[in-house]
C-alpha cells in the first residue's frame, strides 16, 4: 500500500482469538479510503508498492518500457483526436513521420523529408529543407536555407529562398519566386512575378505568366517562355527556344542556340551577334585574290577583292530574294563582276548587264529582289 497508509488497529483486535469490535473495522477502513486518497501505490516494484505500469487502456493498448512510449500495435492508436487535440509538442530530437499535415509549420533549423511534404498554409524553415519527394504549399514557403526537392514542388502563394533552390521536377509558383541565391530547376510555371538575386539555372522549360527578373544570369537548357517583361542584369543563354511576349532586358551578353521569338521590345546595352558576328557590322567572309564564286555563305557579309583583274562570279540558284553581299575592291584594283546564272540589273537602269568592272578601291552591292524571279539581281555602287 501507499505510504501514507497507517494502520489503525494499534491494539491488534483485529486478530485470531480476539474480541473484534464495529469501530475496529470502521476505523482501519477509513485509514484505507484516506491513503488512497493521498497516494495510493507507488507501482515502483518495491514491497507493498506494486509492480510498474507498463500496459494502459481498456484493452491494453498502449505499451511502455525503459526508452519509450509506444502502441501495442504498430499504427494502432492516435495521438489526441479531431475534437480533443493537444495544445504544443515539444521534441528534442528527431520526428520521424510517413506524411505530414500542418496548417504552419515554423524549423528554426534544417527540415529533411523521406517523401511528400504537404502544407495547408504557411511554412518557415531557419535551415535548410530537404525532400526526397514532393514539396507541396497552399499559402507561403520561406527558406533561410537552401530549397531541394526531388520531384515536384507546388506553392499556391510565393516561394523565399535566401540561398540555393534545387528543384529536380516540376516547379508551380501561384505568387512571387524570390530566390538570392542560385537557382536550379528542371521546370518552372509560375503565374505571378519571379524575382531572383543570383543565377538561375533550369534544365528544363521555364515558363512563366508574369514579369522575370534575374540580378544574375539566367541559364536555360530547354524553352524559356515569358508572358510579361523579362530583365536580366547579367546574361541569358538559352540551349533552346526563347519566348517572350513582353519586353526583354538584357546587360549582359544575350546567346540563343535555338530560336527566339518577341512580341515586344528587346532591348541590351551589350552586342547582338549571330553566326558572323556583331549584326551592326558588316564582317567579312572572303579576301580573295583569284577568280571567285560567291556562295551562300557570303550572304550579308562583305567580299574584299586585293589583286587586280579578278573575276567575281555571281551564280543562280544559289540565293534567295533578299539576300545582299558587299563587293569591296582593296590597294587599287578593279575587278569584273560576271553575272552568269542571274538576270543582273544596274540600279536605276532598265536593260540588263552580263557583267560589270568594279572601280578601284570601289564598292558594289548585289541584292537579290522580287521573290517571283528567283534569279534577279541588283547591282548598285561604283561599276
């Protein structure tokens, strides 16, 4: 028994061969009812005190031993209820967890996730977040940390990253992406304006319905599609296709491999090349000092012309209407112009001509016009 229990017959009526009285039994009862009340067993294993508790609930339920406390059956009972829930969980170590569902959550430190995190509303991490499946949000994310995920990450509000944001899979951001640090992705649609400090990276199409702006370089290697204004402080390189339906801002350098495509303004401080080089200039593509045939490489570039008495060969089916090549005689030389596969005409002149001399140090321009005459050419400067 407890140990406020202390027996009552002092006398030891209470006995084999001794006169029993009504006040015996009342009192040492009532020494019964008042121990209990105070503390009843101890179940510490000690005599008189009981053995320890290790089993609890109607059926035995609930199990304890030295380290833990634990169902009887794994994935047999509930903590707390719908209606009845407990107010605050203190844990000191780690929570090891199939599924997740909170309405905030608030780690001062690192989050790891073996699978899918879902979050009913806000969500903020003082580390790093880790998933090894999805990442899923219907309000705010915000990361102090880096941002990775293995598959697919779904924010219905905005995603804040202070370092790198790692996404393997899809990325769906309903509000604002601000990330400032370097950002990886394999995919991106977001609604609402994505605003990145540093540089992003994106393995795969990057679309996006609002405004982008990157304080860094933007790195796509599939579609970066835009809906709204798109300003890049750094550069964008593009393994792609490049879209935008609004206007883009580029400082740095501005390097498509693929197609690009504006509905709006493109504006850069820096070069717009292709394949020749700066489209300001005219580069050259030959320096020749013997007969020559112009091919379709030559096309807006120019042909410099350095010995004299040179034979330049323009030929037919070679070139499209609207295609241009620049004749540039160098040191004083002349050279003839022969126009053998095309109709060549002089500009501002009716007949046409077989061939022309161009003068010394002379420029003569050949543009091929009138899409209907595939093999029409005009020639205009000094011949």
């Amino acid at each position: 028994m407890g140990t406020g229990y202390t027996r009552n017959d002092s006398s030891n009526n209470i006995a084999d061969g001794n006169v029993i009285n009504a006040s015996d039994f009342d009192g040492e009862f009532d020494a019964i009812v008042s121990a209990f009340a105070t503390d009843g067993h101890s179940h510490d294993g000690t005599a008189a005190e009981g053995g320890p508790v290790s089993k609890l609930g109607p059926s035995q339920e609930v199990e304890t031993d030295a380290g833990a406390f634990f169902p009887a059956s794994d994935a047999g009972v509930d903590l707390g209820k719908t209606a009845k829930a407990f107010k605050d969980l203190y844990i000191h170590g780690v929570i090891n967890t199939d599924d997740m569902s909170a309405d905030t959550i608030s780690v001062l430190s690192s989050a790891t996730i073996g699978s899918t995190i879902d979050i009913g509303s806000n969500a903020s991490v003082g580390g790093t977040l880790t998933s090894t499946g999805a990442i899923s949000g219907a309000s705010t994310l915000t990361v102090k940390g880096a941002i990775s995920a293995a598959s697919t990450l779904l924010v219905s509000a905005g995603i804040t990253g202070r370092t790198t944001f790692d996404i393997g899979g899809n990325v769906s951001v309903g509000g604002t992406l601000n990330v400032t640090g370097d950002s990886d992705l394999e995919d991106v649609s977001a609604s609402g304006t994505l605003d990145i400090a540093g540089n992003m990276s994106g393995g795969g199409t990057f679309t996006l319905a609002g405004k982008a702006t990157f304080d860094g370089a933007a790195t796509v290697q599939g579609t970066l599609n835009v809906g709204g204004i798109t300003t890049v402080d750094s550069g964008i390189v593009g393994k792609s296709t490049l879209d935008i339906t609004g206007n883009a801002s580029v400082l740095g350098t501005f390097n498509i491999t693929g197609n690009v495509s504006s509905n709006g303004t493109l504006t850069t401080t820096g070069a717009i090349s292709d394949g020749d080089g700066n489209l300001r200039d005219i580069p050259k593509s030959q320096n020749v000092s013997g007969a020559y045939t112009l091919q379709a490489s030559d096309v807006g570039n120019q042909v410099n012309i350095n010995s004299a008495n040179v034979v330049v060969t323009v030929p037919g089916s070679v070139f499209n209407a609207g295609d241009i090549v620049s004749l540039i005689s160098i040191n004083g030389c002349t050279a003839t112009i022969a126009c053998t596969g095309v109709t060549a005409i002089k500009a501002g002149e009716l007949a046409s001509t077989a061939s022309f001399t161009l003068a010394a140090n002379g420029v003569a321009n050949v543009l091929f016009t009138h899409p209907y005459t595939a093999g029409l050419a005009v020639v205009t400067g000094n011949i």
